[in-house]
C-alpha cells in the first residue's frame, strides 16, 4: 500500500508491500531494508534500517504522530491513497477555484448544499463514497455554489466535475 507522509512540513511517498512474511519498504521510490519490532504497548518501537538500530517514541494516532528518534522530535502526518485522493480535491481547489472535481470514481451520496448557498472554508459540499469508504468533500475556501453538477446516487468517474464555487 502507498502512504504519502510529511514530516516536518517535508512530503515523502512510502510504498509498503508484504510478501511471504517479508516488508518490502520503499521511500521516495528507493528500497529501504526496514524492520520493526514493538518493545512495548506505549508507542516504543525498535527501528532497524539495514545496519542501523533506532529507538523511536510514536505518540498520536494513525494520521498524525510526534514521533522522537535519538532526541529528534519530528511531526509527522500520514494519508493512505484513499485519503490522499479525497483530500487533493480540496488542495487543488484552494490553488485554482471555480471547478471542484473528483479525484477518485465514486457515488455521491448526499448533497449537504445547495447553489446560491454562501459556504465557509471546510464546510462538508458532500459525501462521495469510494472503495466502501464515504469520504466527505469539504469547502477548500469560502465562496458561493454557483453550480451543482451531480445529483444524490449518481457514479462519477474521476475527474468528474461535483460543483462549481466563486
């Protein structure tokens, strides 16, 4: 499975595939020779990359930890390709407004606006549900719907238009 991760601000694509008991680890497209082993319940993890052995400290949750390595304090923020598609709606309508597109096939399944309707930034436009997941479109600015291209139930492809806000 594909993960797109930050750390401290800095975006990296990490690739996890498990075969025959083994991890295969890939960061920004290179293999990395990882392992892990839990040491404890709390977080406490022993990190082996090829010779080298890290203690590392997790605490947060699956999306987002504080994670220290030797002293290290790093932020770090962690999307699965199904987030990483549900959310790069929202990021690349806060670069270009007007169209808000899909970025993954799905069925929307409710509209939760209506055109003319004055939005906020992050206000929830609707629920598309994709790959059994239901996956809530939100604003990615403050504006207008100007246009509402989809109706309730209806498949989208990706790259099919959902509305359009000024």
């Amino acid at each position: 499975m594909k993960y797109f991760v930050t750390v401290n601000g800095e975006e990296h694509e990490v690739e996890l595939t498990e075969r025959l008991g083994q991890l295969d680890v890939f960061y920004d497209g290179k293999r990395l020779e990882a392992r892990y082993e839990e040491v404890d319940r709390l977080g406490q993890v022993g990190l082996f990359l090829g010779e080298r052995t890290y203690a590392v400290s997790i605490e947060g949750d699956s999306n987002r930890s504080l994670v220290t390595v030797a002293g290290h304090l790093y932020d770090v923020e962690i999307e699965d390709e199904r987030e990483y598609a549900a959310h790069q709606a929202e990021r690349e309508r806060g670069k270009r407004g007007g169209a808000l597109k899909s970025v993954m096939p799905g069925v929307v399944i409710r509209l939760l606006v209506s055109e003319g309707e004055v939005v906020e930034k992050g206000q929830a436009l609707l629920i598309l549900e994709a790959m059994k997941m239901q996956n809530e479109i939100a604003a990615p600015s403050a504006g207008k719907v100007t246009k509402i291209h989809v109706s309730e139930r209806q498949a989208v492809a990706s790259g099919a238009l959902l509305l359009t806000m000024a």
